[in-house]
C-alpha cells in the first residue's frame, strides 16, 4: 500500500514555479508514496523569522501546524530552507509556549526534505530517471549546512541515465541569495554570485541542478544579468524525467 505524504509546496514554487511541484508529485508518486495537497498552506514564516519579526512568524507558523496537524503522513518539503524552517525553527519559536509547542515537534518530527525523503525514509536512490546531459551541482545553504543534507541529491543525481555529473568548483558556497540578506546586502550577495557563476562557467555543463527554488531563482537572475547562456534547475525536474 502507497504511504500516504503531505506536500508543503513552498509559496515560490506555488507562485512562481507550479512545474516544479509537478515534478516532485510525479517523482513521489513513482517513489510509491500516495501525494495529498492541503490548498489552505501558505508561507513557512522563514522570510519573517530571518528578518526578526517574531511576532508575525510565529502568527504564520501557527497556520501551518493548524493546517497539518489534522493530517497523516511525513510532510515533504522541496527546499531545505523551507523545511529546516518547520524542523528546527518551528520549535524555537514556541520554546516555553505549553500549548504550541507540543503541536510544533508534531510536526517538526514528521518533516522531510525532498531527497532526504526519497533516499532515507523511503529507501529509494534510483527513480528510473533518464536525463541526456551535462549537469553541476550547487549545494545549497540551508540544505548542507543546517539539514546536512548532501549525499542525498547526489546519489540520486548519480543514479539518472544518461547524465554526466561535473563537480562543482566550492560547490558549498553560498550564491548569495539568503532570502532577506540580498535584499539587505545587495553588494556582496551580487559579489558571492559573480564567483559562484564563474565556477558554473569552469565546468562546462549547460546546466546547475538545485535542491532549492530559491537559489535556483537568485542563480537564474544573475545568469541572465551576465548574459551567461547557464541555466538553474530543481532536482526534481531531472528526476521526472524518463526516457
């Protein structure tokens, strides 16, 4: 019998990148697990909670437990930024709160990333994926540093047919986005991104695969700003791919 799993889409991808989530429910369901979508999901509360108002993530994130706690199922997440939020924040932020914060480890407890899903819970590393190219990989922020995720993706990535991984130069620096902090910092997010393409550039490979709608966002816009024929992608849209 297929699992039953909780989709928290991501708001970017739900506003900015709907192929994406449609992506990850084909690669879930050809995982064997069965996809269920709450319409009501709005924001982690990642981009309040990073800016320091508290108050308001703590409102947002409230949501998202009322939102899920009446369902069943692991809540997979494609973006380890979104994810690490529910995991690890989600609990800080009701630290003391008797009422919430026994509903946040609920659901803390029961959030995957995306690949970590796949490769740990599920036990699956080959999706029967087939993708004709040349690929780098970029490992994001939160992902690597804060999940620890990273033999994931790539095991997964290393399994597609066809597909030539290329390893990227200091893959595990960040490209300068960091939600609020390109925002914030627009110099030396625009600084971090100029060195992160020039090491796209040295691996010859049309394409950076991401774990992260984000980053994938931040790289595409300074590909293009440079005139750069690179693009960025989700992992999941190489791992829907078949022959």
């Amino acid at each position: 019998m297929a699992e039953k799993v909780q989709l928290f889409v991501t708001c970017i991808v739900d506003t900015l990148y709907p192929e994406i989530g449609e992506a990850v429910v084909q690669v879930l369901e050809r995982a064997g697990s069965s996809v269920e979508f709450q319409p009501q999901q709005t924001c982690c509360a990642q981009p309040a909670f990073n800016a320091g108002l508290h108050s308001k993530a703590r409102k947002m994130a409230e949501h998202t437990i009322k939102v899920f706690e009446g369902t069943t199922g692991p809540l997979v997440v494609p973006s380890g930024s979104c994810a690490g939020m529910i995991r690890y924040h989600y609990p800080a932020l009701f630290e003391g709160d008797k009422e919430w914060l026994p509903r946040a480890k609920a659901l803390a407890d029961r959030t995957y990333e995306f690949t970590e899903y796949l490769v740990d819970k599920l036990g699956v590393d080959d999706l029967e994926a087939c993708f004709p190219s040349k690929i780098t990989y970029h490992s994001s922020c939160h992902l690597y540093r804060e999940m620890g995720i990273d033999r994931q993706p790539r095991l997964l990535l290393k399994n597609v047919r066809e597909l030539e991984f290329i390893e990227l130069p200091e893959t595990t620096d960040c490209c300068g986005f960091g939600g609020v902090f390109s925002i914030e910092h627009p110099e030396i997010s625009a600084e971090m991104m100029k060195r992160k393409i020039t090491n796209i550039e040295t691996t010859g490979a049309p394409l950076v695969v991401t774990c992260d709608a984000g980053c994938m966002t931040n790289i595409n816009g300074g590909l293009h700003r440079m005139g750069k024929p690179q693009r960025a992608v989700h992992i999941a849209e190489i791992l829907a791919r078949t022959r």
